[in-house]
C-alpha cells in the first residue's frame, strides 16, 4: 500500500475511531458523488479498501480503477475476493479491494483447502 502521505489529504477523515484496529474512515468525491472508504490492514496480513458510493449504485470499474491507483502502484496486484457462500458478509453496498501486505501472495496457501 501508498505511504499514507500520498493519499492522506485526498480523503476527509473521520474523527470518530472504528471498532476495528488499523482500520481508517473517510470521505472522498468521486465523479461528482460522496462515497465513503475504509481502509487498512487486518491481523490476517491483507490490506484493505472498502468504497461505498453515496448513489443507488455499486462503484463502476473506472471508479475503482482509480481507488486502486490511489493506495497502490499502478503495477501492484489487488484483487476483489468471492468468498463461500458460507462465508458472506454483506453489510453495505460496497465494494472491496483487497491485497497481501508486501504483495506476499503465498498467503493464498491455506495448506491445501
């Protein structure tokens, strides 16, 4: 992920702490439309990028594009994972992008799962 100086003043952040550690909220304007993020790392080693559009849509993939490009290098990997069913969690209308801390992705190796 970006050092947070290089994303840190195109984001209004809130003041209020999440119930989760490590983990950022904020605003931004993307096309014209609010859109709230999250952003972070979590204690399983991934880093981590919610954007949910204050719109009665998901975020198109030019939309996303640019979130990518905002805390990652145009040249790093990220993905969006489909879980199992079993293993849903849909709370909002948003969409996530997620990446291996240090791009390390032989985390993906759940010892033969």
């Amino acid at each position: 992920m970006r050092p947070e100086s290089e994303y840190e003043k195109k984001v209004m952040w809130s003041k209020v702490p999440l119930p989760f550690a490590g983990i950022r909220a904020g605003i931004i304007t993307l096309n014209g439309i609010q859109a709230h993020l999250c952003v972070g790392r979590n204690e399983d080693g991934w880093e981590h990028v919610s954007i949910e559009l204050m719109a009665n849509r998901l975020p198109k993939w030019d939309e996303m594009c640019f979130i990518k490009d905002m805390f990652w290098g145009e040249e790093e990997e990220v993905v969006q994972i489909h879980p199992k069913k079993s293993q849903y969690v849909n709370l909002t209308d948003a969409l996530h992008l997620w990446r291996p801390v240090n791009g390390d992705w032989s985390i993906m190796n759940h010892g033969g799962e």
